[in-house]
C-alpha cells in the first residue's frame, strides 16, 4: 500500500477510536477543517481503507411570514388573543380592523375556522365571531417553537403530525421551504480496521529546509513521498473569453498574410454604409426594420463637395462610370442620416476615399448591428470579419485564393465557392466550408467593387472585397449549434472552452 499522508493517518486514527459518522461530526473529532477531513477523506476512499455513502435530508428553511409567525404567532391565533381582549365575541366588520391587511384576516379567520377555534353567528345582517377551543396549541405552533429553540430543523427529524404541519405550511406563501441537502457518511472498511492498527506516528516534512539540512535535524524526519498520479483538484485559471481569443486568432491570420487593419467608428453617416456602396436611397436594407437609425440628429458634413457630386451622380444617372445609375432624385438629407454601421464596409470605403491607393491590402474585425430577430443563427449586435485588395491586375480568383488560405489558417480545408448576387460587387460569390459534424456551411460573401463604388473613391484598379460574420465562423470551432451561447456568460461552459481551439 502507499504511504499514508499526515491528513490521512490523523483521520484514520480518530476513525478508529471514535467511529465513523457524518463528514462534519468526523472533522470535529479529529480536529480538522471541513476542507482538511474531505481530501483525507478522498485519499482513503481511493486506497479503499473507508467507504462513503451520500444521502439527501431535507432541511426545513423559513420564509419571511414564517420568521413573523415565529415573532408574533400564526395570523389564526392572532384572532384568538384579539377575540379574547374583546371578550370572547366580536362582529366580523370589527374584528376585521385589528389586522393590517384583508388578505392577512382572510387567511387568518380560515385558518382559525378550519382548527376548530371559531365559529360563526349570524344575527340579522349581521356575523358575529366566537371563540371555540382557545387554548388548544396546533402542530404548526409547535414546530414554531422548536424554530425558535434550534433555529435549524431537517424534516426526518420530526414526529409524524410536525411532518405534516410542515406540509401545510409549506402551500401558505412565504413561511416554509424545503431545501435537500446533501450528507456524506464515513465508515472504515476492513481494510481500513487493519490499517489503523498499524499505523504510529511518524514525523513528516514536506520539503527540506537549509536550518534542517545544518542542523542534522533532517535524520529524525521522513520526508513525505508525493503521489504524482493523484488526481489534482481541477484550477479555473482567468483567461480570455473564446470569442476575444477567437477574434485575436483572425487577426494573426490575416497579418500574416501581409494585411493590414483598419478601424473606424460604429455611428456612420448612411452616405458611408449605404450611398458610397450604390445602394439606392429606397432599397430595403435601408428600411427601419433591418437598419438602427440615431434620430435627431444629421451628420453636418459627410465628405467633400466633389465626392458628393461624385456619388450623386452614379445614383441619379451613372456618371463617368458607364454605368445607367439608379434613375431617381437623390437626396443630401437623406444620406446624413446617422446610423448604427450595418457592415464595417462602411470604414473600408471611407478609408478608399481618403487615400485613393492603386495597391493594398486591409481587413477589419469589429461589430456591426443589424436589426434582427434573436434566434439560434442571428444577433442583432455581432462581429463582422472585412477585407479588401487593391491592386492592377488582381482578379477574382485571387479572392479565392485569399479566402482559401485564410480558412485553412483557421482548420478549414474544405472550401467551395459559388455565384450570386450582392448591391455593390460585380462579380459576386458566396464561401462555403465542410466542418465535422455540421455539414457545408455559408461563411463570407464576397466579389468585386463595381465600377459604380470604386471610381467615385477615386480608386481605379480592381477591389477585391468581403465580408462575413466572426460568430457564426466561431460556432464551427466550438461546435456549438446556438449563436446566443456566445454572450450568455455561462460560466460553467467558459471555463470548460479549451485553450486550443
């Protein structure tokens, strides 16, 4: 057998002399904490030198009306000692005034009534109230008083008529509860037995010291052997939340493949999230039901007076870009109407429009808000994942290709891509990826910048652009089929996320 740590041979002993018994009265015999009889407990359970059983007690606890029937007595005896001070008899009307509400009289006069201790006389239109048995103490009563004597009652404690006392004190609001409480009883097997009469003291130390190294005093130690195979207690260390490891695992991605980020405000004017994009001024997207608009208040100046006769003019006919337009009066006004960003595409045209570059290559991680209804695969708050490349020849299997190795940086190599239709990309495809145990799922969508968005940024050469949401990529790692799990704070859940996704 393994040697025996000082917690164990100390709780062994006192089983030994005193017996088994419940966790706590075990502690308390053999001087030892809660914390310290449970591990020696543990220890011994897994060499099986003691048994443990587990039974469920259901421990009586008090509500707020119970703490005030255990003060001033139960409401039907409350009438009583009121119908004594008025002699014995009252009117209904009267002796209702001597309580502070009509429910509190109501609950009292039944439950006096039902015990026998009142009765009632009518005597033309009016009732009047007498006593009965007055001094006769209900089993309700006297578990009230052992309340007031223990302040702490298990029900298998209690004679038969208290148990069922407690039944009906329980269906009245706010007196009684019963909570099942857990106890866990000790006993020594027969190997146990014999280990205990083996056992003596013996003088351990946990580690070597330089005073007894110098002093010699080491001799007349046994330096205690550590079980390096003892199941260790499990440690919730404080580490990231996955979806904020998640999103820095994107970002890693990305800037190792030579991107880089960019950021920008979460309130946009709709000339940057929608106009900029030759999304037309009446298109659904727009509408209050998919789009959170600030109200009151206008964006004063949106961009300079050349870039909005720019964009106007691809809205209304087209421009320079060869392009019909959308044949209607475009609006100002309304394109300084402030909104919460529904996509990050917003502050990657704005950045286009700032620095009219010929070459480049960013991304953006950051939320977006989209006025949806919560369910298993939409948020109206999430994060969108955005990325554009500029350059002279770029085409859209370049996209493919840089969509490809971005999902295989993140453990997804099953890809596949197919055409479809987005407002302001001309080609467009969507992203799918095979993940075990979902099947094919719809990640990014992605295409080329129509001449329509691009020239009026001043940018020339070919954009390659696209988007997708973060937590929907991030339910693939984790396996999990609701999005809402993501922000439910399921502490349970956070700490059994592994690190290493």
């Amino acid at each position: 057998m393994k040697p025996l740590h000082s917690l164990e041979r100390k709780l062994l002993s006192s089983l030994a002399m005193d017996g088994g018994g419940l966790l706590e009265d075990v502690a308390l015999k053999a001087d030892m904490t809660i914390d310290q009889a449970r591990r020696a407990v543990e220890w011994l359970r897994s060499k099986g030198i003691v048994e443990v059983g587990t039974t469920t007690r259901y421990k009586i606890e008090i509500g707020d009306e119970g703490r005030r029937a255990v003060e001033h007595g139960l409401p039907e005896r409350r009438m009583v000692e009121v119908l004594k001070k008025l002699g014995g008899e009252a009117e209904l009307h009267e002796l209702s005034k001597a309580f502070d509400s009509s429910k509190e009289f109501s609950a009292a006069f039944g439950h006096a009534r039902a015990k026998g201790w009142i009765g009632t006389v009518s005597i033309g239109d009016k009732v009047f109230v007498k006593i009965l048995t007055p001094d006769q103490i209900s089993p309700e009563e006297s578990l009230l008083k052992k309340f007031i004597a223990k302040k702490e009652l298990f029900l298998d404690e209690l004679p038969e008529e208290e148990k069922k006392a407690v039944g009906r004190l329980i269906k009245r609001p706010d007196y009684f509860m019963k909570r099942p409480v857990k106890t866990i009883d000790i006993m020594l097997t027969e190997l146990g037995r014999k280990t205990a009469e083996t056992i003596k003291e013996v003088k351990e130390i946990d580690s070597l010291t330089p005073e007894l190294i110098i002093s010699g005093r080491w001799r007349e130690h046994r330096l205690r052997p550590f079980d390096v195979e003892a199941v260790a207690p499990t440690i919730y260390p404080g580490k990231k939340h996955p979806l904020q490891r998640f999103i820095d695992e994107v970002r890693e991605a990305f800037i190792s493949l030579g991107f880089e980020e960019i950021v920008g405000p979460v309130i946009q004017p709709a000339f940057w999230n929608f106009d900029a994009l030759f999304v037309p001024q009446d298109h659904p997207a727009r509408d209050m039901q998919d789009t959170f608009y600030i109200s009151k208040i206008k964006e004063a100046k949106i961009g300079s007076q050349d870039l909005i006769e720019r964009v106007s003019r691809v809205h209304i006919d087209g421009g320079d870009t060869g392009s019909r337009g959308w044949g209607y009066d475009w609006r100002l006004d309304e394109a300084k109407r402030l909104v919460l960003r529904t996509h990050t595409t917003a502050v990657t045209v704005k950045y286009l429009a700032d620095n009219k570059v010929s070459e480049a290559k960013v991304f953006s991680i950051d939320k977006v808000f989209r006025n949806e209804k919560l369910d298993t695969k939409h948020l109206a708050e999430l994060h969108q994942i955005e990325g554009i490349v500029v350059g002279r020849k770029v085409t859209l299997r370049d996209l493919m290709g840089v969509l490809n190795e971005f999902y295989k940086i993140l453990g997804l190599k099953k890809v596949k891509f197919w055409p479809t239709y987005f407002p302001y990309t001309e080609p467009s495809l969507q992203s799918i990826v095979y993940v075990e145990g979902f099947g094919w799922m719809e990640l990014c969508g992605m295409g080329i910048f129509r001449p329509e968005v691009a020239l009026p940024l001043g940018v020339k050469n070919p954009v390659l652009a696209w988007g997708g949401g973060l937590e929907r990529l991030l339910m693939t790692k984790l396996h999990i089929e609701d999005i809402r799990e993501l922000y439910e704070n399921n502490l349970d859940w956070l700490r059994k996320v592994p690190l290493c996704l």
